[in-house]
C-alpha cells in the first residue's frame, strides 16, 4: 500500500531564505509523486510531478523537488521565498492501477515572514 | 469550461437534511474523483469515475454517501441524513485520463448544524 508523510505540519522562513518542505513516501511499485499548493478557502493547484523520468524536476513558482529512491524522499524546495508563497503544501502519491487516485500526506503550512 | 467548477461553494444543511454537490469537470476529462478534506487534513479520497463507470468507491464513509455521473461529465456527490461529522470540504477534480495530473475545483464546504 502507498503512504505519504511530510515531516512537519508548520514551517517559518524568512522572505529570501531557503524553502525546505519535507516529504517521505512509502510504496511498492514506482511510485508517481505530486506536490499541490493550496491557497485559503481554494482548491489545490498542482506545483509539480514525477513520474519516473528526471530525477529533479522543477515547478511552477521556482518551485523544483528531488526524487531520491535511497530515501523514499520527494523533498519540495525554493531558493528564496516569497511573501506570496505563504499556504498550506500537500505532497501526495499516485496510486498503480486505481486510475490515479492520490493519497495525500497531512499538509504543511508554509509562514513567510516580512 | 476553463477548469472544474463546484456549486455551490458553500452550504449549510441542519442535521438530517439531504445535501447534493454538483461538480463540473474540465471538458473531455476521462477520469473524475471525489475527495473529503476535514479541517487541518489532507484531502481523502471518496471514488473514483472513468467516464460514466464508478470504478472505485472504496473511500465512502457509509451508505449515507452516494455520487453518480449518468453522462460521463458532470458528477453529483449526495449525502443523506447529514451528520455532524459530514462537515468538510468536498473537493472534485479530473483528469484527462487515469494517472494523468488531476486538477482540482475550489471546492465545496459543507457545514451541518
């Protein structure tokens, strides 16, 4: 069975500071890893995919993500955060053979302060 | 249309009522899933249609949770006899085929009182 967990329900940086948003998965077939972004009182906007090409794949937003197969990680990073980037991050993994289904981790909010 | 569309965006339904969410997918869009997202949670999923067929209805909480897509486009999720633990938001999103991005609509939240 497919699992997510992102490390982390909130996390703070400073405006400019590096963006580091943990995510770990667990599953028994190559998996497809999704990250969403989720803006207040919104539905969820995809940021970026992999689906077992690049190894590093980039977003939208300077948004990019590092699939490690070693770690069973798919951490989420921006060089400089943005005052906009503040929001709620879902990792979340694809699931083989159930039309695509996703299982969602718990969410980390991302606070950007001035 | 140019993404997926939920209505309403918000209800409120007295405990015991009968709720139906309407969910407009993108156009063309093969694969349609509901999802369940309670406050402070990711999202869970509640089924799954490949064009008219509901292929996966393994995430419904109880009977009281029915969604149908008699056309093979818009889905209905119905609720009935509303509970207290049916407040949430009900997000819909499609895809342009199985395992392909899913793209979400805004949602709906549901609150009963």
């Amino acid at each position: 069975a497919q699992s997510v967990t992102q490390l982390g329900s909130h996390v703070s940086v400073s405006e400019g500071a590096l963006v580091l948003l943990r995510c770990n998965y667990s599953s028994s077939v190559p998996p497809y890893l999704f990250w969403y972004v989720q803006y207040p009182n919104q539905g969820l906007q995809l940021l970026l995919k992999y689906t077992s090409a690049a190894t590093l794949v980039k977003g939208i937003n300077d948004f990019e993500a590092e699939f490690k197969k070693s770690e069973t990680s798919f951490h989420l990073t921006k060089p400089s955060a943005h005052m906009s980037d503040a929001a709620e991050y879902f990792c979340a993994v694809s699931v083989e053979n159930q039309g695509g289904k996703l299982i969602f981790g718990q969410g980390t909010e991302l606070s950007v302060k001035p | 249309g140019a993404g997926v569309s939920q209505s309403p965006r918000y209800k409120v339904a007295k405990r015991g009522q009968d709720v139906a969410l309407r969910c407009d997918p993108i156009s063309g869009h093969v694969s349609l899933f509901w999802y369940q997202q309670a406050l402070g949670q990711g999202p869970e999923f509640l089924t799954y249609f490949q064009n008219e067929a509901q292929l996966d209805k393994s995430g419904l909480p109880s009977d009281r949770f029915f969604a149908e897509r008699p056309e093979g486009s818009v889905s209905t999720l119905k609720i009935q006899r509303t509970q207290q633990e049916d407040s949430a938001v009900y997000l819909c999103a499609s895809s342009l085929a199985p395992r392909q991005s899913s793209f979400f609509g805004q949602g709906t939240r549901l609150t009963v009182v």
